[in-house]
C-alpha cells in the first residue's frame, strides 16, 4: 500500500470523533440478522462505528483499516466503551481474511473487487456479508469522484455469484430522485 494513501486516510481521521461516527445503514437496517454468537469482521473500519455496534451485540470483533491513526482511535474509543475489539492495521489487499475464518463480514464505503471471492470463501457456513457503497448512477456529488471506486448497475450482486442475496437496495435513477436511497448499493447475503 502506498504512503500516499495511508497518509490520505490518516489525515481523515485525525481529527474525526469516533464518537460521532455510526454504523453503515445496511447494518443498521438489517442488524436483527446477526447472529447471537459467532466472530465477526469490520473490513477497512475506519473509527470503527461498525465494529462498535458488533461488538455490543456479543459478537467476537476484529476491525481491519490500513490507517494506523484510526486504529489507534478506534482501540482508545472502544477500551473506554469497554467493547473488546481486535482492531489492527492492515492492508487487507496484500492480506485478505483467511478462509472460513468469520460468521459476519462488514464492508461499508470501500471497493476492490478482486476481494470478492476472498471475501466469500472468509464467510463460514451461514455466515453473513453486510455490503454498502457507492454507485456509478448518482444524483449529486456525494461519494468518490473516480467511476473505478463506484460500482456498475447490479455489479454488487454480480461480485458475489455463490451468497444467497437476503436484501438487495439499489434505487439508481428511477422515480422521484430526492427521495430514497440514491448514490450507493446495499446487499446482505449469505453463504449457503
């Protein structure tokens, strides 16, 4: 991963309060589907908002971003939250989840499509994938400028042929634009 980037993402959330920062919408939305038990995963967590709301729900949480600043935050914020997350640099690209390793696994705001297949081999029978990003069919400006970190029609769906699609939300273009949920794609699936 280049400095760059690490640089660009620490200066984010440098002064960002993870107090403020909330789960994703999908997992929000869906969250009476988790499992009691079980371990789960915050792929590229950010200030960590849904490894929090995993964590308060018993779940076993680790929390993955490639920014050292937000993991430092997000590890003061949850020991006092006293909320046991495993949050960790790391740049999942290079070090995608190991297989079978995670009954949840959330992605929120973040795209590399060549993590999908590691990305459904890491969920355990069962398991669930909570995904939310960012579209190419856009009514305002919200959200990366380059179409490669924006998803195609249905392309989320597409990246994850063998998970059993539970809940799918993508409004795109159609009716009335200022309602709705526009700008952005949320799956919840599950591996058989």
């Amino acid at each position: 991963m280049s400095d760059e980037l690490i640089q660009k993402w620490n200066a984010r959330y440098q002064d960002a309060d993870p107090a403020a920062t909330r789960p994703c919408e999908v997992l929000h939305s869906f969250a009476h589907l988790l499992p009691p038990t079980g371990r789960a995963l915050d792929l590229a967590c950010g200030l960590g908002g849904n490894a929090r709301l995993l964590a308060a729900r018993g779940l076993e949480t680790s929390a993955w971003d490639l920014s050292p600043v937000a993991i430092d935050r997000l590890q003061a914020h949850a020991a006092a939250e006293d909320l046991p997350i495993q949050a960790r640099v790391r740049d999942v690209q290079a070090e995608p989840p190991e297989p079978d390793a995670f009954d949840v696994i959330v992605v929120a705001y973040f795209l590399e499509r060549d993590l999908a297949p590691p990305l459904e081999q890491a969920l355990r029978p069962g398991g669930l994938l909570f995904y939310q990003t960012w579209t190419r069919e856009a009514v305002d400006d919200r959200g990366p400028g380059n179409p490669l970190f924006r998803l195609a029609p249905n392309e989320l769906l597409r990246l994850f042929p063998r998970l059993r699609v539970i809940a799918y939300r993508e409004e795109g273009l159609f009716g009335d634009s200022a309602q709705g949920l526009r700008n952005e794609a949320w799956l919840v699936a599950a591996r058989p």
